[in-house]
C-alpha cells in the first residue's frame, strides 16, 4: 500500500527535495491588494520579495481551500493510496482546518491522517521529510504519524530578524509581540516551538545575532534535520549553514523563507529549523 | 467704542493645524490609552486621520471666514472620520460649525455657543452615549466656557482656555466614571484626544508654538498610574461573551437622504450604529452579524463608498489573549530608574512595568522604589538603579521588601537598558538574573556634561563651565563643547571595528546637535555603528553605550 506524504506551501520545502521524494504541496494564497496567488504556483519567491518591500501594504496569507486538498486527496484516494497529511501548526493558520473539511468531504473514513507539525517553514519541511523517508522504508500509516508526533517535540525553528517593520505592520506573533518592540535598534531572534512564537534573544548587532543563533543551535546538537533559512541573503545563510555544519556534524539544508513566515520577517532575515536528535 | 475680541478665519485655522500636528506626535501615546476590545480602537491614529481631512477640505475651500473654515472642517471631516472617535469628533466639529454658520470672525460668546452645539451633536450622534467618554470632555468643556462668559471674559482665548481646563478636568474623572479605565489606570482615550486637541489650539491663540511644547497626557486624579495597562480578568471574561460580529463602515451618497429613516432601520439591524451627516452624505457605523441587509439596505437609498467590515471576533480574541499574556507576564516584573522622557519610553517599551524617576541629583527613596516594586504587580520584582547613588536604596529596598525584590547592581543606564534586553518572560526567575547580571559588564558607559568647579585630576585639567566626559564614572575627557568632550573620549574608549555605539542625547542638546555629534563620534571611530535616540535626560548632554 503506497503512502503518499501531502504538505502545504508553508512548509518552504526546496522544489528538488519535493520532487526527489514524490511530496505532494497544497500551495497558500497571498493577496496583495486585491490580487490574490496560489503561493509558489502563480507567484514565485523572488516576485514575492519584491513586490513585499515594494508594496504599500503588507500582504495577506490564507490557508489553501477546501477545494484544494478535496481535489488532491480524491485523486491520491482513488488511485488506492493512503495518506498523512501534515502541515502547519493550528495555532498559526487554519490549513488544518480546511485539509479537515476536506477530509470529512470525501468521506470520514478515508485513509487519510491529517497531523499538526507543531511548527511552520522548513520546521514543518523537516518532519515532512522525515515522513516521506519512513513512509519509502516501507513503514506504516499508522508508525508514521506515531514518529511525527515525537518528531514535532523536538522541532523548532529559530528566526532572526533585521527589521521590526514587517512585525509591526502585520502583528499576530503572539508570545513574542511585546518582545519584538523597541525604537532601539534589535536584531532580535524568535522561535516556533510546540506551535507558537516564542521569544529568545535581543542582541544589538546582526553580527552579534547571528553568534547567538549559532550558539543556541550548536547547544542542541546532536541534530537529525537541520535547514538554514534566509530570503534576501543568500550569503549569509551560507556562511551560517558552513558554521552550523563544522560545529554539529550534520548535513545542512539550505531553504527559503515563503510568503506566510516571510510576511512577518520581513526582508534580510535568517532563520534555523532544526529537529534534536531523539 | 472698543471692537469685541474675535479670532479670525485664518488664525483659527493655524491653529487647528497646530492641533493636527500635535496629535501626529501624541499618536502613539493616546493609542496606547486604548483598553475596548473594538475593531476601530486605535483613537490616536483616527482622531489624527480624521483632523488630517478635515485640514485638506479646509485648504482646498481656502474661505477665509470661520464660519466658511468650520464648514469645510466639518465637511471633511465627516468624509475622513475613522472610528468611533473620529465620527464624535466629526460632529463635534459639525455642532461648532452650525454654531457659527457665516460668521466672519468668532468672539467670545460664539466659542461658547459653537461648543454647545458641538457637545449636544456629539451625544446625538451615539445610541447610546456613555458617560467617562470623550463625550463627558466635549459636554465639560463647552459648560466650562459657558460658565467662563458668565463670569464676565467675552474673550475668545479666555474662553477657550477655560473650556480648555474643563476637559482637562473631566478627563481626569473619568476612570471614575468608567470602572474598567480605572481597572488599567488610564483616562479615557479619545477625551484625551480631544483634550489635546484643545490644549493646542488655546497654545496658538495665546501666542505660542504648539510644536515646541510638550503636552502632558494625563494621568487618572488619584489613581496610581501603570506603566501597562492590566485590563480585569472579569472585564476579559466579559468581552469574550459577548458576540459582535462584524463591524461596518460605510459612505452613503445621495440626494435627499433621511438621516432618521437610516438610523431607524439600520439600528433594528445591528448594535452600537452611530449614523451622521446630512442629506446628501451620511456616515455610517454598525455592528451586526450579517453585512448584507446592512449594505443591501444602504445602496437602495444611494451609492456606498469606503465601505470597511472588519470582524470584531478575531479582533476582540486578540485583544483578550494579548491582556491575558499581560497579566501572565506580570509574573516577573522589572522596575527600572530613570530620567528623561525618551528613556522613560524606551524602558517602557522594552518591558518594564514601571520607570521611577531619578538620576545623579534626583534620587528615589528607599519608600518609592518599594511603592514602584509593588505597582509593578510582579510576584517578583527585579529592580534595575542604573546609578551607583542608587543601588543602596535598591539593597535596602530588597531587604525591607524581602525575598522577591531582586537588584541587578545597573551603574548607568545604558547597562540597565542592555540587562532589560537581556529580559525573556518566559525564562525562569533564575535564568533572567543570570543573564541580565551577565550583560552588565558588556556595556562601557559615556557621560558627558558640563564642568561645576574647575579641577585637575589624573592630569586631566579642566575649567569651571568646560565640558566633561565620564566614561563608566571615571574623568576621562575634557572639551569646550560637548562634543568635543565626547570624541576625545570615544576615541579614548577604543571602540572597536563592529562596535555599537548608542548616542542618546539630552534635554539640554537641540536634535540638530545630536546628529552632527553623532557625524563626529562616526568619523572618529571608523567601523563603528553609531545609533542616535532621544533620552531626554537632564544634565547630561549626551549619555553612550559603547558595546
């Protein structure tokens, strides 16, 4: 029985890991103005970039429509699949909900089992990649989403951020709201963590941020999965993803922030998403 | 015969620029005031939204006459009005103009008479009118000019002052009149709009600059002031039962348009309407679970534009959690000393609950630093002096106050401010202390001010009215300017490449001088960020951390 892995876009899974591993990627929409895009499939992250710090108003990401995944599942379902579904924490976007309804459309017994990663971004690609691994070992629908549940415990993912302006103008980074304000100049490190924002660190300096987010990640090694994230700066990501690599041993994926976490960053951010070793 | 006193068009209508331009910087303050759990409850940013186009028809009309700036006012501010607040503004502006319709100038007594009329517009607009409200201000201030002609000044500017004192007044009680504004320790936010509002106009008609004046928001009579305002558990628990739906806004233009006929059907629709204007242009705000009746309803009577539905829900959820995480994270509180109302804000914003006033000659009591652990409602207090005077009161207040008073020995405040950084809520008690002690050696202090007595010290020479330059407490510059006696000790200070240098300049220093200083310090230590804020501290000219 064939086990196909379903995420959504969020997920800031790299077009070359999607394919290696068959993942299937239920794309979010962003509105900008009145214009609205199905995420990665009509807009593209570097349009998405640019028309950010172009725009006058931030913005707006949704969860895919029901119609998305009933589409998707149907056809997985009747090709006789099964599936596990995982996608971005409940707590941050209603993509559970809508891939629920789907669910419940086709039929509430279908074989399909909907997860909440507890993260976003390629926090959420990690455990997507680590389903699909066990689900080509031959594993079954039921050991995986066992596995996705103490995976999601380890998971997080680290964001730094060059400017408050995006998290200011968009708001909704709950526990980290009041953490995030400040006319003095921060360069300030949040993370996602059993499904929500959470506040780390405040340093003054990117440099010094980055020295921070290096530590904290080298202080959960030894480490599973692990991605740099970046959107605007690509080199900086390579230097971090050479540092993390030297000091924890692990092999280091390299992604970029999409359009929902992006939205709130803002440009020039860097990012860690990393699952502990269990 | 001595002509009445009258204010003329033109000069009325600086001054409400004035006005304008006053709410532009007391924005974010009056925001701040907010504790409803409304879509529109930014009052700051409306009332200055709406004044903003009230201005724009003023300029376009250009008609000399108050009667003729009023109208154009009004006009445009029913067009631009943004939220509750604004539209009460909006009429109040509408009642002042009716009040002085062709009237060329405004004397004494069409003050008065011009804020009746506002105030009783202002209540008419609402469906329910609550008392503690901006409209308890207006209906204050035009009774205070009332009474103020009664007593014999026909002046305008008296008149204005006085009605200026009234909703300064009735601004204060109305923590008193609303329970859950005394609950979080502010007054009311749109009164304190309007009050400001007031407070600029009767500076310009006396003669002065509102730009260079600092305005005072005010602060509850008797009730001690929060640094964050702690909305009730009750209050929360309240708001979240209560369905609103979706909030409505909307412009209806047409020809012949019935004001009580809309209110009429629109109230039997939704909640909280507030509908005004006249025949040809009527604004209108509604709560109601379903837009389509409302909007249905609104195009068979003319054309709608600046249509707006926000869901009050998902706001009001927001609301309650971002309170509910306020009075979880009170749990550990930090309490900071400080001068300046630039520092003020910048350890408010980081997360201090309370900022007690202090400084090289100002320094706190043992008795208000244990009065400012207590408001800060923390079960834990951490108690940050950022003065050497300081820290014994601090010790002896940790001592009195017990085991939950916690001092991190802060010299200066700049090592007070990188400790509050260091501040994580969700770490434990243990955690913070550690990592906050931690930063303090992190940060070189500069203080520059000016010399009282000559000396010499340390073959250092210095002239009585000379500049000097701290660094962490120690004489380590001297100059003629300020600025000369910070470079010399920048320079001194060995500021690496990468360094951050933060530049907060004082009360006695111009912004002008600040940046041209800031210029220095970068051209004396290359590689080195340099950041410029205001600190607003007395005596010290500039104040630096170098980190």
């Amino acid at each position: 029985m064939t086990i196909e892995i379903v995420t959504d876009s969020t997920a800031d899974l790299p077009p070359e890991l999607v394919k290696e591993w068959g993942i299937h990627v239920v794309p979010c929409t962003v509105a900008f103005d009145d214009q609205v895009y199905r995420d990665g499939v009509d807009i593209s992250t570097d349009e998405f970039y640019q028309r950010l710090q172009t725009s006058p108003k931030i913005p707006t990401t949704a969860q895919p429509p029901v119609g998305e995944f009933l589409q998707l599942y149907e056809t997985l379902c009747q090709a006789g699949a099964e599936v596990v579904s995982i996608h971005l924490s409940a707590k941050l976007s209603a993509t559970l909900d809508s891939a629920q309804q789907a669910k419940v459309a086709l039929s509430a017994d279908s074989p399909i089992d909907i997860v909440d990663s507890w993260s976003t971004s390629m926090g959420l690609g990690l455990v997507v990649l680590e389903a699909a691994r066990l689900a080509q070992a031959g594993a079954t629908r039921q050991e995986i989403v066992q596995q996705m549940e103490r995976c999601r415990e380890r998971t997080q993912v680290f964001c730094l951020l060059d400017t408050l302006e995006y998290v200011r103008k968009g708001g909704r980074l709950g526990r980290a709201e009041a953490f995030l304000a400040s006319a003095l100049q921060i360069k300030p490190i949040i993370t996602v963590e059993r499904g929500e924002t959470h506040p780390v660190a405040r340093p003054r300096t990117r440099e010094r941020s980055i020295n921070e987010l290096v530590g904290r990640v080298e202080a959960l090694a030894p480490l599973q999965g692990v991605s740099v994230l970046h959107n605007t700066t690509p080199e900086d990501a390579e230097a971090l993803a050479q540092r993390i690599a030297v000091s924890t041993g692990a092999k280091v994926l390299s992604s970029r922030f999409g359009s929902t976490l992006g939205t709130h960053v803002g440009p020039r951010a860097l990012g860690v998403a990393l699952t502990r070793a269990g | 015969m001595s002509e009445t006193p009258a204010i003329d068009g033109e000069e009325l209508k600086r001054a409400f620029s004035a006005a304008t331009r006053c709410l532009e910087r007391y924005r974010d303050s009056i925001n701040a005031l907010n504790v409803f759990p409304v879509p529109d409850g930014d009052t700051g940013t409306n009332m200055l939204l709406t004044m903003r186009s009230a201005e724009e028809e003023a300029q376009h009309k250009g008609d000399s006459s108050v009667g003729g700036l009023m109208e154009a006012m009004a006009h445009g501010a029913l067009l631009g009005a943004r939220g509750n607040s604004g539209v009460i503004l909006s009429q109040f502006l509408r009642g002042m103009a009716d009040g002085i319709l062709g009237k060329e100038r405004l004397t004494g007594e069409e003050v008065a008479r011009s804020f009746t009329q506002a105030s009783q517009a202002a209540y008419t607009a609402m469906s329910k009118p609550v008392e503690g409200t901006i409209l308890t201000v207006m209906r204050e201030l035009s009774l205070a000019a009332q009474a103020s002609l009664a007593q014999g000044s026909d002046d305008p500017q008296s008149v204005w002052e006085a009605a200026t004192q009234g909703a300064r007044a009735a601004l204060a009680m109305t923590p008193f009149q609303l329970p859950v504004l005394k609950e979080a320790g502010v007054v009311d936010a749109g009164g304190q709009g309007i009050t400001l509002i007031m407070e600029a106009v009767a500076c310009c008609l006396a003669g002065e600059s509102a730009d260079e004046r600092q305005f005072e928001i005010c602060s509850p009579a008797d009730v001690e002031p929060v640094a964050t305002p702690m909305v009730h558990e009750e209050y929360l628990a309240a708001a979240e039962a209560k369905e609103y739906g979706y909030c409505i806004q909307f412009l209806v233009r047409g020809d012949g348009l019935e004001l009580l006929a809309i209110r009429e059907r629109l109230g039997a629709m939704g909640n909280s309407l507030v509908a005004v204007g006249d025949s040809s242009l009527v604004r209108v705000h509604v709560h109601a679970g379903d837009p389509g009746p409302v909007l249905s309803y609104a195009v068979s009577v003319g054309t709608i534009s600046q249509v707006r539905i926000d869901n009050i829900d998902e706001q009001r959820e927001e609301f309650v959690a971002h309170h509910r995480r306020q009075r979880e994270a009170s749990k550990v509180a930090v309490v900071a000393v400080a001068q300046g109302e630039g520092f003020t804000r910048i350890f408010r914003e980081l997360g201090c609950s309370v900022v007690v006033a202090g400084g090289q000659s100002m320094n706190p009591s043992t008795q208000e630093l244990l009065d400012a652990a207590r408001h800060s409602a923390g079960a834990d207090v951490v108690l940050l002096p950022n003065n050497p005077n300081i820290i014994l009161a601090a010790s002896q207040a940790a001592s009195l106050h017990g085991s939950s008073l916690h001092v991190i020995p802060s010299r200066t405040i700049p090592q007070g401010i990188a400790a509050l950084l260091a501040f994580n809520e969700e770490q434990s008690l243990e955690s913070n202390l550690a990592a906050m002690m931690e930063t303090l050696d992190t940060v070189k202090t500069i203080e520059v001010t000016q010399a009282v007595r000559s000396s010499k010290l340390n073959d250092l020479e210095v002239a009585k009215g000379q500049h000097i330059a701290l660094a962490d407490g120690e004489m380590a510059a001297a100059g003629d300017s300020p600025c000369a006696a910070l470079e010399a000790a920048v320079s001194q200070s060995g500021a690496a490449s990468g360094a951050h240098v933060t530049l907060y300049w004082g009360a006695d220093v111009t912004e002008g001088d600040a940046r041209m200083a800031a210029e220095r310090v970068t051209a004396c230590a290359p590689g080195v960020e340099v950041e410029l804020q205001y600190g607003g501290q007395p005596l010290y000219h500039y104040i630096v951390s170098v980190e």
